[in-house]
C-alpha cells in the first residue's frame, strides 16, 4: 500500500493548494489594485499572475509525483 | 420531482444492465472482441459495452421530456453532446486516427452545451467567492468537455478502473450536489450513476466486458455535463483529480497529444505469475497504474482496489470543497 499511500499524499497536498491557490486568486482580483489608471492593464497583470500560479501549482505537482515514485521504488 | 427519483433510478438501472448485456452478445456473435492483456491466457473480450451508457441516458432524458420534467433546451445539450463524443469515440474504435485527433474533436460534444446556454457562466468558488465569466465560459466548456472525456478514456488501463473511477466521482458530484443546492445536479447524477450500473457489473475485474474508446469517452462527457450544468464545477474538479493526475503525468512526459500504442515503449507488463509490474522503463511515463505497481508486482484485483481507494479520497475532498462553497467569508 506505500504506493497508494504516496498517491493518496500527494492528492491531498495538491488539494490543499489547489484551495488555497483559489482563495488567494479571488482575494488578488477582489481586494488589490495593481494600476490604479488602467483597469484594462490592472486585469492583464492578475490574469499573467494566475496563470504562473498555476503553472506552479503544477510544476509542483509534477515535481512530487516524480520524487514519490522514486521512494516508493527505491524502499 | 422527489417521487419520480426513485422510479427514474429503478427504470434506468434495470434498463442499463439489460442493455449491456444485449450488447455483450450481440458483440460476441460478431466478433468485435478486444485481447484482456492483463489475463494470463489473454482472453478475448466484447468490446464496446461502453455504449449502453450513452443508450440508456438517452432513454431517461427522453422519458423525462415527455413527461414534461426537464426542458427541451436541457434535454437537448445533454443528448446531442453525448451523441457527439459517442461517434468520435466509434471512430476512434475502428479506425487509427493521430493522437491530437481525440482531443480536438471532443471539443466538438460542448458545442450543443454552448449552443443550447443551459449553464451558468458564474463559476463558484471556495469561502462565497466566484467569477462571472459570460465570456471566457462557453469556451471553457468546450475544453472542460474534452479534457473530461479524454482523461476517463486514458485511464481505461485495466477492469474496471475507468467505470469505478467515474461512479465514485459522480457519487461525489451527487452529495455536493445536495450540499450546494443543485437541483440540476442531483438530477443528472442520479441518472447517470443508474446508468452506469450495467458497466459496474459487466466491466468490473474479470471484465465480460470493455468499454471501448465511445464508452470511456462518453462516461467522461457525463462528468463534464455534470459540472457544467449542475453548477458544481469545483466539486467535480477535484473528484477526477486521480484522471487529472494519470493524464498529466503521461502528457508531461509526451510532451504531445499521442496515442498509448504510438509511444513504442512498455510502461507496465503481465509477469509470469500474473501480476501487474513495473516495467522501469526511463522513457516511459509514470502513469497512475505504473505509480502503484512501482512498490511490488500487483494483480489486477489489488491494482483496481487501490485505484478505488484513491477515488474515494479525493471524492472525499471533492466533498469538503463544495462543504467550503457554502461557507461565506469573502
């Protein structure tokens, strides 16, 4: 069960994330003004900082399932 | 609506499970059989019993329409999308199309969804947040539709896995459903778990049955159609997260849209003793299947257990998401 057990962590921390990723976005696009005179540019900015969270987010995601697997094999 | 629930339940299930056995025999009898790899004396399946789902949807929608319980708009953008994605997926079962093929014209089974506007372009978050997105949505359905429908159709690796995979999730889908108030998506996801009950018993290790390309990409459609018309985006989201992860995980190391077979390289393997193992092949991707054999040599039976422990953890969570929806911070 080390495998599944590995799997089932990494969904978990993903989640995790995930979530809070969400949370975070909404607060970014809801509470904070990057330019005050172009909202126009004020939403390109939120929008290019959501997307490379997400591409973190991901690369996390690959970087752990990687790393999982190797232990999981080398136990 | 509450009484006719049960009956649509009964109805369906019963129905499912007779349709997938006509098409058991009826595939028999003409030979459109599949080889189980994962047996030791690799037995040749009926192929294709996947088809009773999109039937046995059509059915049940069709009995509700007349019955005046859901809108022809409704009815339609779940019907045709199906219809859709079934024919791309018969395609695919006889013919070898490139690997971006799939993909690209799954997309073409959200078209009826945008067409027919039965959806809600506010996309809910977590803590009382969302986003309306009247524009950016219809075009999300589109890759919503596919990315679901695909993702199903690569975890069709051994009996069973993509039919308990689905069923777990649309259980899911059906308690935050009852948690956000959807009665769409209560609707839809008791349908659709009835009519998967025919693949449940027919495909489920030792299969007598396989799903083919039309059935694992339409059981895929019915998770998107869930999210986008039930309004439970989130929840759904993250009860396919174990699809997520085995689709990532093999695209990542593609770096395209490629077929299995195309890959020329051996990820798992049948051993002497009948067990699932790791092939530690390098060049080949660290799929969800490869992930739990990589520890051991697994049968079938364990491999698909632990795949179903999986699901129900993140269904779990997908749970505790739509429990954070209701929540009201933000």
């Amino acid at each position: 069960m080390r495998s599944t057990y590995s799997l089932i962590l990494i969904i978990i921390v993903e989640w995790a994330l995930f979530m809070a990723l969400l949370a975070s976005i909404y607060f970014l696009a809801v509470n904070i003004t990057f330019v005050e005179y172009s909202r126009l540019l004020d939403q390109f900015i939120k929008f290019i900082i959501s997307i490379a969270s997400g591409g973190v987010w991901l690369y996390i995601w690959l970087r752990l399932g990687h790393v999982m697997y190797r232990r999981s094999r080398s136990k | 609506m509450t009484w006719i629930l049960p009956v649509i339940v009964t109805i369906s299930a019963i129905l499912s499970v007779i349709v997938t056995y006509i098409l058991i025999l009826i595939f028999r009898k003409i030979d459109i059989t599949g080889i189980d790899i994962f047996k030791i004396h690799r037995p040749r399946i009926p192929s294709n019993g996947g088809l009773s789902v999109p039937i046995t949807v059509t059915i049940i929608m069709s009995i509700l329409l007349m019955q005046n319980l859901v809108s022809l708009n409704f009815f339609l953008s779940i019907v045709l999308s199906l219809a859709i994605i079934t024919i791309i997926g018969l395609i695919d079962d006889y013919i070898d199309l490139p690997g971006f093929y799939k993909p690209l014209a799954a997309m073409f089974a959200g078209v009826p969804i945008v067409l027919f506007a039965e959806y809600d372009y506010h996309f809910k978050i977590i803590l009382g947040g969302g986003f309306s997105i009247p524009i950016i949505y219809p075009l999300a359905i589109l890759i919503a539709i596919s990315v679901t429908s695909n993702t199903v159709n690569m975890l069709d690796v051994i009996n069973g896995s993509a039919t308990w995979g689905v069923f777990i999730s649309l259980i899911a889908g059906m308690i935050s459903s009852i948690i956000l108030s959807s009665d769409k998506g209560l609707l839809l996801s008791i349908i659709f778990l009835s009519s998967l009950m025919g693949v449940v018993i027919f495909n489920t290790y030792p299969a007598k049955v396989f799903l083919g390309n039309s059935g694992s990409l339409s059981m895929g459609c019915l998770l998107g159609i869930l999210a986008i018309l039930g309004d439970i985006e989130l929840p759904v989201m993250v009860a396919m997260f174990p699809f997520i992860h085995n689709s990532f995980f093999f695209l990542s190391h593609a770096k395209k849209f490629v077929e299995h077979k195309t890959l020329n390289t051996t990820v798992t393997f049948l051993n002497d003793k009948g067990l699932i193992e790791d092939a530690n092949n390098q060049t080949a991707p660290i799929t969800l299947l490869r992930f739990l054999v990589s520890e051991k040599p697994k049968s079938e039976l364990r491999a698909l257990s632990e795949m179903i422990v999986i699901f129900i953890i993140s269904s779990a969570l997908a749970i505790i998401t739509a429990y954070l929806m209701t929540m009201k911070v933000m």
